[in-house]
C-alpha cells in the first residue's frame, strides 16, 4: 500500500465512529460516495463486504469499509 494511502486510512481510522450508516456516507467520505452510489454496489454484490442493518438503516463495519475504499484509492503523483 502507498505510503499516502496508508496515512488517509490511518486518519479514517482514528476519526470515525466504529459503524457508518450508509446514509451518512457522503460525509464521511467527502462526498466521493453518495448512499445511493454504495447501495448500487451493495445490490451489485461489489460493495462494502460485511454489512449489516439495524431496523431499516444499512450501516458499515469501519474497518471493512476502510479497507474497501483502500482498495479504490490509487495514489496520484505529480510530475516534475
């Protein structure tokens, strides 16, 4: 894993909650992910891997959502 990507999961790791709801998404991803956008994986069977529901709210493992944004995220490096 690059070294930058490394530090962001870090950073996710110690500032969120231990579950996210789907529907808060956007806001802990920056608005990179929408909850429909996550719930278009989920039905696809490509999203985050583990997830469960509670009442009707589909909510997310931190670490497992984690390490799926981890596996989407490719380190862009300037040119010089």
């Amino acid at each position: 894993m690059d070294k930058k990507i490394a530090e962001i999961c870090a950073n996710f790791r110690a500032a969120w909650p231990e579950i996210i709801a789907r529907a808060d998404i956007a806001k802990y991803t920056g608005g990179l992910y929408t909850p429909k956008t996550m719930a278009t994986y989920d039905y696809r069977g490509c999203g985050v891997p583990n997830s469960h529901k509670i009442g009707s709210k589909v909510v997310y493992n931190k670490e497992d959502l984690i390490k799926w944004l981890a596996a989407r995220l490719e380190a862009v490096h300037a040119k010089s």
